[in-house]
C-alpha cells in the first residue's frame, strides 16, 4: 500500500512540476491564468487517480474528459 501512495505522490509531483512552457505548448493556451488552471486541473484529476504512474496518463485522462 505504502508503495502506491509514493506513485501517486510521485505523478502529482510531476504535474506541479510542468513548465508553463510545457503546458503552453500542449494547449495552445498563453495566458497564464489559463496555463495555471490547466495544471491545478491536472493535479486535482492526478489526486483522483491513485493508479496513474505518469503526468502523461493523466493528461490523456484530462483530454478525454474535456472532448466529453
């Protein structure tokens, strides 16, 4: 159990640790206030996904649910 709680703290950590640039680039987004809400969306949905094992799986996750 103690091993998947570091996995999940481990994405959430990589989510927080995007640049902007990062993000900036994966949206198309340039304002900042639009590139910080995408990635405390990110968080908040890696927080939700406790078998996530990268920021990448969470982002497919996070495209899925806005296509919806």
């Amino acid at each position: 159990m103690e091993r998947r709680r570091q996995r999940v703290s481990d994405v959430v950590m990589d989510c927080l640790a995007l640049s902007d640039g990062t993000i900036a680039t994966l949206t198309g987004y340039n304002r900042y206030e639009d590139i910080d809400r995408v990635q405390a969306e990110l968080v908040q949905l890696a927080l939700e996904m406790p078998t996530a094992t990268s920021w990448m799986e969470v982002w497919d996750t996070y495209i899925e649910r806005r296509k919806r």
